[in-house]
C-alpha cells in the first residue's frame, strides 16, 4: 500500500475521533490561545516519550490515542492560527469539520511533497525518532511564541504544526499497518 492510502486511512481514523468529539463537546476548543494548543500537544508527546523510555502506564492508554491526539490538535492549531482564538465556542460541526478537511488536505500535500524529496526516509527511522522530533518542534513553536510569533529566517508556527501532524501520522501508519 502506498504512503498516501496509509496517510489517507489514519486520518480517516483521525477525523473520526475529532468528529465524534465535537459532538460530545462542540468546538470548545476555540476558546484555545495557539500556545495553549502548543502546550496540549506537548503534554501528549511527552507522555508518549514517558511511555517509551519506562516501558509502562499508569494510566490504561497507550501511544496510539496519544498521537492521533497530536494529529487532532495540531490540525486545531493550524485553524487556530488562521481564525485566531474565539470568546465563545462559535464554529458548528459541520464548519469545523469542513475547517478540518481544509488544513488536513494542506498538511497532506506538504507531506506528499516532502515524501517525494525524501524518499520516504521516515520509513527507516524508528518511531521514537518520531517522538523526539515532535518534541524538537514543539520547543521551536515555543519559542516562537515567545518571540511574539516573528521569526528571522526559519519556518514559522504553521509549519511546525503540519510537520508534527506529520511525523504523528508516521507513527500511527507504523502503529496500524505493522511497519
């Protein structure tokens, strides 16, 4: 199977979950700040590297939940980003999703592109490399957000969340395909 159908099939499973969710809960997330989405995804990959270097939980979830987590809230962040954050929870299910589908099909061509330049390298790589260059980017977007979101010459926040959303999924495909 190819890349883009495993993509395609992990965010299948993805936006199931964000779509559920927002039936559980609305969009209560646009009350966020994008910084506090950056810490919601950091206490995620953290998590994943606790999980990975003690070998166990305290908590009965394991790293698949925790990714796709990564993949959801990066995907809100991104629409954060572009929206900024809201007083109140002002977006239906339907706008959300289609606010979703939007950021997600940018994320993927981002990584079509790059999979192409790359060679699919991140086939070769271990998962927790994955972890590790999450938490790599999430450290960049902090300090960014600390730098009043201005940057000199490097990437800025949008392209540190669509590649976190990114490595996330490379995760998730090695987790659900058995690679």
């Amino acid at each position: 199977m190819k890349t883009e159908e495993q993509f395609d099939k992990v965010i299948a499973s993805c936006r199931d979950i964000y779509s559920k969710k927002l039936k559980d809960y609305g969009a209560a997330w646009r009350i966020m700040r994008a910084s506090s989405i950056t810490d919601q995804i950091f206490i995620k990959a953290n998590r994943i590297r606790t999980l990975e270097t003690k070998g166990n939980a305290m908590v009965d979830e394991g790293i698949r939940p925790e990714l796709v987590a990564i993949v959801n809230y990066g995907i809100m962040g991104l629409i954060q980003l572009e929206r900024g954050f809201s007083e109140t929870s002002d977006l239906s299910a339907e706008e959300a999703l289609a606010a979703y589908d939007e950021k997600m099909k940018i994320t993927r061509d981002l990584m079509v592109a790059k999979n192409h330049d790359y060679d699919e390298a991140w086939r070769s790589m271990r998962t927790t490399s994955y972890t590790d260059l999450i938490l790599m980017k999430l450290y960049r977007t902090k300090q960014i957000e600390d730098n009043d979101s201005k940057t000199l010459i490097s990437e800025g926040i949008e392209a540190n969340y669509m590649d976190m959303v990114n490595y996330a999924v490379f995760g998730l495909i090695k987790i659900d395909f058995n690679e």
